[in-house]
C-alpha cells in the first residue's frame, strides 16, 4: 500500500497521535494532534512554526519529537 492511499485513508479516517519533545520543557509540553498525511522524507515531521514554538519550545537547532 502506498503513501497516497494511506494518506486517503486518513482523510476519512482521523487519525491522533501524542507529540512530545525530549526534553519536555514544562507539563503542556506533551499534547495530541491530528495526522493530516504522511509523507516520504525520511524520518521528518512537518509541524507548524506555532506549534512548535508555543507548544514544543522548540528553537530550530535540530530538535527532535516523538510521535
């Protein structure tokens, strides 16, 4: 099966997943978000620049999340 038609799938079927970064900088620093698709990049996640400021704390030197 491929990415297209698992990305379809979603699509119909919400998928939620818990995110976190290690560190967790404080106890909001854990929450459940939505997969809108998945994608072949190699181990990437495409996160909005508010989510990962404001919920992750994250500062772009090579930050890594857990899904």
């Amino acid at each position: 099966m491929g990415v297209r038609r698992i990305n379809q799938w979603i699509a119909e079927n919400p998928q939620r997943v818990l995110v976190s970064r290690s560190p967790i900088p404080f106890v909001g620093g854990v929450f459940v978000a939505n997969i809108k698709a998945l994608h072949e990049r190699g181990g990437q996640v495409v996160l909005s620049d508010e989510t990962v400021v404001k919920r992750l704390e994250g500062d772009w030197d090579g930050d890594a999340v857990q899904i």
